[in-house]
C-alpha cells in the first residue's frame, strides 16, 4: 500500500474542514460526521478554533482508502493563518485545493495557489457547495482555468475530448496518442505529479456528494514517493502538550529514526504518531511518514536533519509589527521570555525586544491573530496583554550594483571582506553567492562569512529597516594565519553590507495590498475618488447585477481599517477582501524617512565603516574612506555591473610571498636548480620539470573533490561515485603528462586502519592510516623524495601550501588543477583526432559524381 502526505488548503468559508470530515467519515477514521456550526468537527478540536468556526492551527489525520494510506494535514484558511499553512506545505507529497462554488476563484485562493507553485506540490481540485450554487460545472470549470491553471480538467468522466486536451500537454503523450488512442491511468498520474495536469471535482462536502468520488482519484492518480536510505528529516511544526514537553513535528524524507537514538548531540524521547488529538506511540518510523519527536531542545521549525539539504525560503510574513503592552506588575524580562517560547513554535511572530524604547514588539497578520493570541497568552501564562496601534514594516533595497568592503584589524584580530551587492527583481528576497577561489580565501572561511551573512536580518541605511530584494557575492577576503578568528569574520562581513548599502542608491519599500471591491453601482464614484486617495491602482469589472466588481492594489497603511469605510458608505451592501501582494516602492519615501529620524552613522550596533590598524592600535575608519584602506582588490570592475572574467595566473606569483615567510622563520631553503623550475602558463604546462629529475604529483584527493562543482554534487549522494570519478580523471591526466602520479585520500578517522597503497591503472591511491591525515602524508613524501623527484602538490589548503613550498616543492591550487585537466583534455584529443585520417562517406561522393556527369 502506498502512503501519501497531504495536505487540503483553501480560502475561508470555501468548506475546507467539512471536506475533511466527510473523507475521514467514508474511510472509517471517525464514526459520527461533525460540522463547523456545530463545533464538534474531528480536527478542529482546540476551543478557540470551536468558538470561532475557522480552522487555526495545522493538524494531522490517518485513513486509509483503497490502496493508499493518506496522511492527512489540515491548515488554516484564514489569510491571518497564512504562515502556519505555508510551513505545512514543505512537507507535503500533494495537496487538495477546495474552491468555493459560490465565490469562485479569490485573492486568498490565488495567493495559495502561488504557494503550491513554488513549493512544486502536485495539486487536485475539489469545487465545493455545488447544491447551492448558481453557476454550472462548465462556467466554474472555465472560471477555474481562467484564474488557476489551463490544465485544470474535469478527469470524472475521460471522453475523448478530454483525452485530446490531455495530450495536448506534451508532445510525446500526443504522438502516442494519436497511435494507441487512448493515454493510461500511469501516464495521467505522472503529469499531475509534475505539475502539468490539475484533475477538478465538483460537489457538496457537506452532502457526501461527489466526495467518494475524489477519493477514488486520488487514489488512481498519486503515485509512491521513493527516498533515501540515509535518514533525513525536515521540521514544519512545534507544539507542546499538556505538561508542557516539547514536540517537534517532522516528516522523515530519508531512513528510518528510532527511540533512543541520538540527533547531534540530543537523544529521541519518544515517537508519536498523531491523528486529530490522539496518538500513539511507536519505536521507528521510516520516510515517508509524519510524526512528532519528544526531547528534543534545541531544534527550530524549518531546520532540516541529516541528509536533508533542500530548502525553499518561506513567500508570506507580516507587514504590521505591533508594541505588546503589559500590565503594570508584570515582569518584563519573564513575559519575553514566554513569549519567544511562542516565537519558536510560530517564527513569523518575531518577538524581538526593543532596547532603545525598552519595549516588546510582534509582527502579527491581523486582527483575527491578535485575539487569538491575546487568548493563548491568557491561558497559557496567565497574563492579560494589550497590543497597541501597529506600525507599518517598511524594508529597503538598492538600485545599483556596488562592491562592499568590511575590515576589521583591531590589536591581535584580522579579516577583511568583499561583497558585491546587486538588485534583484521585486520579491526575490535576499540570495547567497560565492564567486570567490579557495586558493584565494580557504573554504572554511568562506562557509563560515556565508552563515554571518544568513544568520540575522541585516538592515537598510536609510530607515533601519530590513533590506531584500539583494543578491550578495562573496568576492574575495583575506584572513590572517595567526590572529584571525571567526568573530573577525561576522564583523567583517556586517561592515561590507553596511559600507555596501552606503554607497548604493537605497529605495524604501512598503507593502501592497491587493483588493477586490464589490459595491453597488451608485456607490461607484465614491470608491474611485478613495482608491485615488489612497495611492491606488484599479480596474472595473461591470457586472450584470446591480452590483461592481473593482480589482487594483494600494499601499496597506492607506487601507487600513478601510473595510469600516466601505460598510458605511455602501449601507452594509459592499465587501472587500485584501490580501498582502508584495513590497513596492513606498508612495511617501521622504515623508516616512523623516518621520522615522534614522542615523545610519549613529547606529553602533551597525557600524558602516571599519577597523584598521596601525602601531599597534586599532582606528575606525568611515564608510566612504574605506577603499583607500582595504588591504587587496577583487576582479569586480564599477564599470561593468558582472565580474570580470576570472584571471588565473601561476601560483608560482604568490610562492614568492610563501618562501619569503619560510625563509624569515626557517631559514634558506635549499632548491639545485630553481631556475629550471617555473611554470609560467598553467594551461599549457603546470607541472614545473626540473630537467635533472623525473616529475612527480602529489593530489589531495578529497581536497579536489571539495574544490570541484562536479565531484563535490556527486560526493553528496555518492562519496565512492566521487572518489572513482576523480581516480578515472587523473589516470587520462597522467596519460597525458607521463607523470609520477600519487592520489592521497584521508582514512585517518577509520578505526584500526593500517592505510593502503594501491595502483590504479597508472597512477597511486594512497589511503592513510588511522591518526595520519593528507596533509601529514604528503608533507612526508615530500621531504623524503625531494631529492629524486621535482615535486608539485595539488591542493587549496593554505597551510600545507607553505609547508610544501618549504619543502623545495613548488604547488599548485585545485582550480589550476582542474584547468590544466581540461586543457590537455581538450587539445590532445584535438590532436589526436587531427592526426587521423578523415572517414570518407562513399555514397555522398557517388552522389556528387553522378551530378557532376550530368
């Protein structure tokens, strides 16, 4: 039996948990259907969700029906929900969108379905309250088409014509089809897993009608998800039960996970499966399935675990941050620490505590939140809290591209940093690059700038606010042997931004709403003039009734509260419903700057210039003087808004540098004929040959696997696919420079290994044995046959550079290594294939013949 996860979205009211009860009724889960007016739904069971009708927080369920086991996830509805549903959706196999058949498609159904695209969920259609509606099947079905997707098709009944859509689609399905004239179930079932086919149902959740149905194509059309043997996990979800134990929900998308075992440096508790408000507890679980893990204390929602490396950055936040007002004799100190314990089971929260004005501040969707929450903290910590008047979240960007530089040099510390700063499109967010050599700046400082970069949110320098819609490259740095270390590095890193951001043209952005009006008609100019007013776009939509339909967008700090405005002046006729559309450029940019009264130089939490050093002492230096400071230069040009093509040069023009720094430690290094023993063009000849001496390589093996894009994606699911592959790449690169090749691989963490030395066609693999790493190895061969062989070391480790070159060995960095490999792969093939003779095609030259005597 196959075993799906999935998950039923939809906008408020469209009957979202009544389809949910209806498919655990038929499939046996529960006895007795509930209903929302009612309050005595199976998966809406918290009071809150009971008193209020609406579905608050995501649940699971377990049924079973014909030859798939689902589990089921409920979510939220309401657009003040939106960010527990969007976490949801990482996790899910499909999901069933249900569409109100009155309403049709809404703003709220369309900003899911945009969130079902970028998740890549695999989607099937439930058209609901179908006994009440006023529209057809066709109109709703085109309706649907229209607003969501052109592959949305009725697949209750195949007739020919919807075969002949089907194949439609893709160009190999209509070939086969117009041979066999019929497409399988198998084939169908692939497409709607790859997001080209989206199967639609009609009916009456509430009526049983057509819900039977569903099920049986659901169960036809989804197909079984294979995983890995390695155990991976993501986390969607924490709650805490009735004695206040953490819970951290997962789904497992690798191996299994048992009781007592260790994640890190925690130990599992115990296993629950859940079903509505019940569990029970199991010893394993394996992949594929959802459950939630007790003790563990310190993983966060949206962290994954072991081989789990995919992720999606979340598209729904808040856009309002609100001022938590305490009763007097409450201890502030105390009720932020509660509060961040809700932080961590809903991260959109951001509860953040405001040092200057000595306040608590939230980011929350709207008012229906805010009661809910002002609930939970009642009865959860007993304590009556206010929210004030909430503030607009505004975010920054920049127009231009601009190169960063942060230094940071006090007595006994040293990094500096590069960043390019580039504008992204509206909605992008923040995006992480690396386009910086690990010859130039080692991998692991380059890792460790990467997660400063990632770890908070970085701010804008004309208001403060958080900045987005950047692309940020590491270009180069520099880090020092002795004195750097990795603080240096977050200080560095801070400042480029900063210093960056000072010498972009910033925008300040705000966040839109987009709306539907619908008002009678002679209430139509009323709403123009206000949309005008509020710096609004939109479009008219007449419709047969007396009744207009007006679509646009407008600043949300000018539509706040406006749904009163519109009750008002319509007689209680019209509606609105808004939902958030993005962050544009704000409308007032100045008027918000003053207001706001922001000092970016002021701010010493988030300084924009550097630290330098001289004498001995360290001396800040301001943003617009840094330049004249830094300590090296990167390959970005101002006046190209790229990089610059990247320049490789022989290491050999930085060995000069290296020896110097042996010669001052250890004295003069002892070379015969060291002006033999340059190489001058890594791409025609990078081993250095010393006449007198047969050449020798030594290669760090997982060093270039590391350095390499290709080895380093295959080592991620296959570390022996890597390691041959490398072995292969060096034996035609041996073949090529007739050389003593030795490949040396790290074994030295492997209990009892005596290490190996084995030959591989024609090179060496050396494996090291316990308690001897690479490094150790080839630092050896290299003293010892220093003298027999002119020696050069593959690797982009900084520290065996200068000990080889120390040595009387010369190196050469994995990327150099990697350019010569597909030099001489290039042009010995070329002249291999120019050394033969031309294959001549016979039947073209009788051809040409015969035209000839004619």
């Amino acid at each position: 039996m196959k075993k799906i996860v999935i998950g039923i979205v939809a906008h408020v009211d469209a009957g979202k948990t009544t389809l949910s009860e209806g498919m655990l009724y038929l499939s046996g889960q529960i006895r007795q259907l509930g209903r929302v007016d009612h309050r005595n739904a199976f998966l809406d069971y918290d009071q809150q969700e009971r008193n209020r009708g609406i579905t608050i927080f995501s649940k699971e369920a377990r049924l079973k029906w014909k030859n798939t086991e689902f589990i089921f996830i409920d979510t939220p509805g309401h657009a003040d929900f939106s960010t527990e549903m969007e976490r949801s959706l990482q996790v899910l196999d499909y999901a069933i969108m249900v569409v109100n058949g009155l309403d049709g498609i809404q703003n709220h159904t369309q900003t899911i379905w945009k969130l079902l695209d970028h998740y890549d969920i695999p989607t099937f259609l439930f058209v609901n309250k179908m006994d009440i509606s006023s529209f057809s099947q066709v109109e709703l079905l085109h309706h649907v088409q229209e607003h969501l997707h052109e592959n949305c098709f009725d697949l209750t009944q195949l007739n020919e014509e919807t075969y002949e859509n089907i194949a439609l689609i893709d160009d190999d399905i209509f070939n086969d089809y117009m041979e066999n004239h019929v497409i399988s179930n198998n084939t169908i079932a692939k497409l709607i897993q790859q997001r080209k086919l989206f199967p639609v149902c009609f009916g009456s959740a509430l009526k049983l009608e057509g819900v039977e149905q569903f099920m049986d194509q659901i169960d036809q059309y989804s197909l079984d998800k294979t995983y890995s043997d390695d155990f991976g996990a993501i986390i969607y979800k924490m709650t805490h039960d009735e004695n206040n134990h953490r819970l951290i929900h997962m789904k497992i998308t690798g191996g299994s996970l048992n009781v007592k075992e260790k994640l890190g440096d925690e130990k599992v508790d115990q296993i629950r499966l859940y079903s509505g408000n019940k569990f029970e507890t199991v010893q394993t679980v394996h992949a594929g399935d959802v459950c939630a893990i007790k003790g563990l204390k310190k993983c966060q929602v949206g962290e994954r675990l072991g081989n789990e490396h995919s992720e999606t950055f979340p598209l729904l936040s808040s856009y309002i941050h609100y001022r938590v007002v305490l009763p007097k004799d409450c201890d502030q100190h105390m009720m932020l620490k509660n509060l961040q314990q809700l932080s961590d089971e809903d991260p959109s929260l951001h509860v953040v505590y405001d040092r200057q004005m000595d306040e608590i501040r939230m980011q929350l969707m709207g008012e229906i939140q805010i009661e809910i929450l002002k609930n939970i903290i009642q009865e959860r910590f007993g304590v009556a809290v206010e929210f004030d008047h909430g503030e607009i979240l505004y975010k920054e960007t920049i127009l231009d591209t601009v190169e960063g530089v942060g230094h940071y040099e006090p007595l006994r510390h040293y990094a500096e940093v590069h960043l390019l700063l580039d504008p992204l499109p509206t909605g992008q967010g923040l995006q992480f690059e690396i386009q910086c050599p690990e010859d130039v700046l080692n991998r692991h400082w380059q890792r460790l700038i990467m997660t400063h970069l990632q770890e908070r949110e970085h701010l804008g320098v004309l208001t403060g606010s958080p900045i987005t819609d950047i692309r940020i490259t590491l270009l180069t740095g520099r880090a020092h042997q002795k004195h750097t270390e990795g603080g240096d590095f977050r200080q560095a890193t801070y400042r480029a931004i900063r210093q960056g951001l000072r010498m972009a043209k910033s925008v300040l952005l705000e966040p839109y709403y987009q709306f539907e009006l619908v008002i009678p008609k002679d209430c139509l100019s009323r709403a123009l003039y206000d949309i005008e007013n509020m710096h609004g776009t939109f479009q008219i939509h007449e419709s047969d009734y007396d009744d207009v339909k007006i679509l646009g967008e407008a600043p949300v700090v000018c539509m706040q509260n406006y749904h009163n405005e519109v009750i008002s002046y319509s007689r209680g006729k019209g509606k609105i419903s808004c939902t958030l559309k993005g962050y544009q450029p704000c409308h007032n940019q100045a008027e918000v700057i003053k207001k706001i009264n922001y000092d970016c130089e002021a701010d010493t939490d988030n300084p924009t210039g550097s630290i330098f050093c001289t004498h001995g002492a360290g001396f800040y230096v301001k943003w617009n003087e840094v330049r004249d400071y830094m300590h090296i230069q990167s390959n970005w040009s101002p006046n190209s808004s790229q990089l610059r093509e990247e320049s490789y040069h022989s290491s050999l023009s930085e060995d000069d540098e290296l020896e110097s720094i042996f010669i001052r430690t250890y004295g003069p290094i002892q070379r015969k004929t060291a002006q033999q023993l340059g190489y001058q063009k890594p791409l025609q000849q990078t081993l250095s040959i010393e006449k007198a001496k047969p050449q020798c390589l030594l290669v760090d093996g997982y060093n270039v696997i590391h350095a390499w894009d290709e080895l380093r994606e295959l080592a991620k699911d296959n570390l022996d696919g890597a390691r041959f592959r490398l072995m292969d790449m060096m034996c035609n690169y041996q073949g090529y420079k007739k050389c003593l090749l030795i490949l040396v691989f790290d074994a030295y963490k492997v209990k009892g290994n005596i290490g190996s030395f084995q030959t591989y066609h024609n090179i060496h693999v050396v494996y090291t044995k316990e308690a001897q790493t690479a490094d150790m190895y080839i630092e050896r061969v290299t003293h010892d046959m220093a003298d027999q062989y002119a020696i050069t070391v593959a690797t982009s480790d900084a520290l065996e550079q200068l000990i080889v070159t120390g040595a009387g060995a010369y190196r050469m960095s994995s990327r150099e290594l990697k350019r010569d490999l597909e030099y001489v792969n290039k042009h010995k093939q070329q002249e291999y294939y120019d050394q033969q003779e031309k294959p001549r095609n016979y039947l073209l030259e009788d051809i040409q013949k015969y035209k000839n005597n004619q």
